[in-house]
C-alpha cells in the first residue's frame, strides 16, 4: 500500500533510534515508471550529529537480480554435477576394468590348480609356475608340486618294496 513521505520519515526515523540500525518495508512510486512498488531501505542513526543515513532498493528490481543469480547457480551446479558424474563413471569404469583384468588373471590361476589336481591321480605332470600370475598361488604352486614329487617318490619306493617282497616270496617258494 502507498505510503506518505511522513509516514515512511516517520518509520526511518523509529529505525535510525535502534542501535546498529533496522530495515523498513514501504510502497513508493518509481519515477522511470511512474508506478507504485514495493521497497526497502536500510536506516541507520548517527545520534551525535542528529542525522539518519538510509540505502534503499525496489524489492521487485532486486527479485530480478536474485532470479537471475539463481538461475546462473542452478546452471553452475548442474554443471558441476554433470562433471562429478563423468568423473566418478570414468573411475568406477576404470576401476571395474582393474578389477575385471584381476578376477581374469585369478580365474586362470585357479584353473590351472584345478587342472592339476584332476591330473594329478593318473598324470605325473607338475604345475607350470611360469603361468602363475600371483605370488601367493605361486608359492602354493611349489608346494603341490612338492606334494607331487613325494607322491612319486613314494609309489617308486612302494614299487621297490613290492618288487622287493615278490622277490623273498618267490625264493622262499
């Protein structure tokens, strides 16, 4: 509603008495366009000298202005989500890729084992080392092969004992 130059001194004089100063809402005409708006002034006193110093804006030119902020933060923002999103998809590609080359690397690893021990039973054949990826496996590679090698020494030696054996019976025979 519009107010009279009184009534509005009248409020900036109540807001230049308040310490730190106060803000007044009001309606005034614009001169560019003759029409009436809604406006705000900032008041503050200077009590030594008996003086009110004030800044004031038409709230509707300032809605503009926040409107116009608002939509340049939103753009910024949306923008920096998009970046954010190509960057956490390029690492978790990037990371899915790793982890794929791993888990492959690691699935030929056990393959291999898994080779081995259906072998093993009738086959003499040790684990090829030099296809072994991993360190951890590789270790566990010696070792079977280990398990392997005293596997065959003990059917040697079981094979001398029998032979061995056949041959005290037949000569007790």
């Amino acid at each position: 509603r519009f107010e009279t130059s009184r009534a509005i001194f009248q409020k900036e004089i109540k807001a230049a008495k308040i310490d730190g100063g106060d803000y007044i809402y009001y309606s005034f005409i614009k001169l560019k366009s003759q029409k009436e708006s809604p406006k705000t002034s900032f008041i503050i006193g200077i009590p030594e000298w008996k003086w009110l110093i004030g800044a004031e804006v038409y709230l509707d030119e300032v809605e503009k202005d926040v409107f116009v902020m608002q939509k340049d933060f939103e753009k910024k923002v949306a923008k920096i989500f998009v970046t954010v999103l190509i960057f956490v998809s390029l690492i978790m590609t990037l990371f899915i890729f790793l982890l794929s080359k791993f888990s492959k690397k690691l699935q030929n690893d056990f393959t291999i084992f898994i080779q081995f021990f259906k072998k093993s039973v009738f086959d003499k054949k040790p684990i090829n080392r030099d296809k072994i990826k991993f360190h951890e496996l590789d270790i566990l590679a010696i070792n079977a092969n280990k398990m392997l090698s005293d596997k065959i020494a003990a059917e040697r030696e079981l094979r001398n004992e029998r032979e061995r054996l056949f041959v005290t019976i037949r000569s007790i025979g």
